[in-house]
C-alpha cells in the first residue's frame, strides 16, 4: 500500500497491562492531527510492504468475524473495545507476551474499507523530570515504561485487513503459551489459516540448498567453495527474475547440472509447505542484499567481500590450490585502491 492513498477515518486506542487489572478500554476515538496521521500512515505501509508478513485468511467458524462483518465509523469504539477485550484475555493468561496499547485504524484504500490493528509493545526509555515539590527546580532522569515506536521503527505485531475478509496481512511473533511457541494474534485472536511470509519461504529454500550441498562428499576444498558459491550466485540470480522467483526454478538454476538434486530439493522443501510453484518475491531489498556478495573468511582472519556479478570472473579474481593443500584468493587487474 502507497501512504499518500490511504485516507484515515478514525482512530481509537486502548491499553493492555495486566497489572492494572483489567483493560483500559476508550469510549471514543482519538483526534488525528497532522502528524498522528502520517505516523499510522507510515506504519500501515511499512506493514504491508513488508517481507515478515503473512497472507492469511479467515477461518470458517472464526469469532472474529463479529467484529468486522458490519465494522462502520458510528459502531467502532464498541467494535474495537471487543477486539482489545479478546487481545487482554490472551495477554493477561500469558505472561510471556508482553502488554502493550492497542492502536485500531479504520481507513480507506482506493475506495475500500480496510483495518489495521497496531499493537505497540511497552518499552523502556528515559526522558528528564523537573522537581518543583521544594519550591526549587530539580532536574531529574527518569524511565518510562511505557513508549510507542518511532515513525521508522519496525513493528512486530500488526495487521492490516480488508473488511470484506478478501485481503488479510499479518505481522507476528510466536510466544510461549501453556511451554509451546504459538503465532497467538493470527491463530487465537484472528482465527486464520496463514501462509509462509516470503522471508520464510527464503530461509526455508537457504537452508535447504545448504543442506544438499553439505551431503556431497567432496575432499577439494576449492571445488567445495566454489560449488557454494556458485549455489549463491544462481540463488541471487533467479531472485532477481523479474516478478520474483519459482521454486521450480530455483532448483533448476541452483542445481542445474543435477536433475536428481533438483527433485530432492523439491521433496524437501515440500515437507515446509512450500509448493513446487510457490514464488518468492521479496519486496525490500534488504531482504536479498546479503545475497548481492559473497563473503569468505579465512583462517588468519582476512575477509574477502566479492560482488556476486565479479566472482566468476577468472581475470578478475581466482582461487588456486597450492601443493601443500593452502589456497590462494587472487584478485586480479586493481587499478586503484580505496581505503575505509
């Protein structure tokens, strides 16, 4: 979602800590200047464009649907306080997760009604304290519990859905619940069925590649570097692909030379609900960037960084084997050198 199309109707919050006892629900919707405005903007893009998040979908028998089926501007303080009624329930059983506000955002986005639930966890900061109880002023440091993120830092608990139920994006964390990690906000609050996030994906096609590559018992070290390394390069290249990268293609570029290794890369990473047709689309490029070079460490402590369109290029650098089983990194055809 663009921040510059979405049109802010209403905003309300309500407080989730425990040890008040109860929650602090608000009758009536806050006021939105400027600058509130700009702040739920940037977090309801940042949520949707993000790599964390999941497409989820409503269960059948989900409880949840009371809440937005005839969500509207006139019943949304009493819609809202039931959703942070349903948050405080699961908060106040569990002590791991951690209390916090609960912002609600009813929205317009290219003319259809959406949601988005920001829940902002209590943090710890300090901020100054003037004393003025002895008819003197008293500087002081004090902490703060209780802090709602900056407009640029990354939220860890969030949604934003459509309420029509067609569009539904989760971000979240597993807490532990009854000595089990359990996604609570879209499997308890929400009752959705969600699917893996693109990061996931990534790390569940990574790790899988490594883990193929691992099982081949090479005893050359050089052919064993570069055969990682190459597995990166042709990672990186099918994210690139334009409209993201096919895991069927993936296998294909990554183990190219081996049909064998394509069809168990495949069986594997089934076994991760991940499709043979899933596509991997990272939005942020943060979230490829590591794959943009390679990186090699040495046993003397040298680290060698190699932009990944350069390392298969033999004029520019080159590995070599020496007879006493050492090997040497040249890097070849410098015509200026940068300190930093």
């Amino acid at each position: 979602m663009d921040r510059n199309d979405l049109i802010i109707k209403s905003c309300i919050m309500h407080i989730l800590d425990p040890m008040l006892g109860e929650p602090v629900i608000s009758a009536r919707e806050m006021e939105t200047g400027p600058d509130l405005t700009d702040f739920f903007r940037l977090h309801i893009e940042s949520i949707t464009e993000s790599d964390d998040v999941k497409e989820c979908s409503f269960n059948e028998d989900s409880s949840f649907l009371q809440y937005v089926s005839d969500l509207n501007e006139e019943n949304f303080p009493v819609k809202s306080g039931g959703i942070a009624g349903a948050f405080y329930d699961v908060i106040a059983e569990n002590p791991d997760i951690p209390a916090a506000d609960l912002a609600l955002i009813l929205f317009e986005y290219h003319g259809k009604e959406h949601l988005s639930i920001i829940k902002m966890d209590y943090r710890s900061s300090y901020t100054h304290y003037t004393d003025t109880s002895n008819g003197e002023n008293v500087n002081e440091i004090i902490k703060q519990r209780a802090t709602w993120p900056v407009k640029g830092q990354k939220l860890s608990e969030a949604c934003v859905m459509s309420l029509d139920g067609e569009m539904i994006k989760v971000l979240e964390k597993p807490y532990d619940i009854d000595g089990v990690k359990v996604n609570y906000f879209s499997g308890i609050i929400l009752e959705c069925a969600s699917k893996l996030s693109e990061k996931d994906k990534l790390k569940i096609v990574e790790k899988t590649v490594q883990q193929i590559n691992t099982e081949d018992d090479i005893e050359d070290e050089i052919l064993n570097v570069k055969k990682e390394l190459t597995s990166k390069s042709n990672l990186y290249e099918a994210l690139n692909e334009p409209g993201g990268a096919e895991v069927n293609r993936i296998s294909e570029k990554v183990f190219r030379d081996s049909p064998e290794k394509q069809d168990e890369f495949l069986r594997r990473v089934e076994q991760y609900n991940v499709e043979p047709d899933a596509v991997i689309s990272p939005r942020k490029k943060s979230t490829v960037r590591k794959y943009e070079r390679q990186v090699i460490k040495t046993d003397n402590g040298i680290v060698v960084s190699i932009p990944m369109d350069k390392f298969r290029n033999s004029d520019i650098v080159e590995f070599q084997e020496q007879q006493d089983g050492s090997i040497n990194i040249i890097i070849k055809n410098i015509s200026k050198l940068i300190t930093k």
